[in-house]
C-alpha cells in the first residue's frame, strides 16, 4: 500500500539567490598578469597546487585564461611549485 504525503512541506523547495562573481581583474583594471607576481598568483590556487577554476574565482574568460597561462609560466620558472609534498 502505497500512502501520499499530504504535507505542504513536502514539495517546497527554497532556492537561495546567489551573488553573482564579479572580475576582480576587470573591477581593478588590470590589463597584464604577470607571472611573477607570486603573491597575486597564489590566490587563484589551491593549497594543493591546483589551478581555482573559473565559477570558483569569479574571473571573466579573458582573465582566467591570463591567469592560467601566467601560474603555468611560473611553475616552469621555479616560482610556484608544480605540486606540494
């Protein structure tokens, strides 16, 4: 026997609104990323040396693919590490 729930609760779903990632790039203006600025970089990854993707950091395409290309230069560089131990 199969019994329905009659409760009003049961169907209500609440979907909160979330606040829209703005570029903090393109809020400040910044036209170059430069690879080393290590201090800048370390924002945008992760404490296992992971690269924070875009829905995460907020970042326009633009300066997500800037940012990306610049952690990338860096490792290779020596100035961000590739993994941590």
């Amino acid at each position: 026997m199969v019994t329905k729930s009659t409760s009003p609760r049961s169907k209500t779903f609440i979907f909160k609104r979330k606040r829209k990632k703005r570029c903090r790039l393109c809020a400040n203006k910044i036209i170059q990323v430069d690879f080393k600025n290590v201090d800048f970089l370390k924002n945008y990854i992760t404490e296992r040396a992971k690269i924070i993707p875009r829905r995460i950091s907020g970042n326009c395409a633009k300066h997500q693919r800037m940012v990306t290309r610049a952690i990338k230069k860096s490792r290779e560089a020596g100035l961000l590490p590739f993994t941590v131990k």
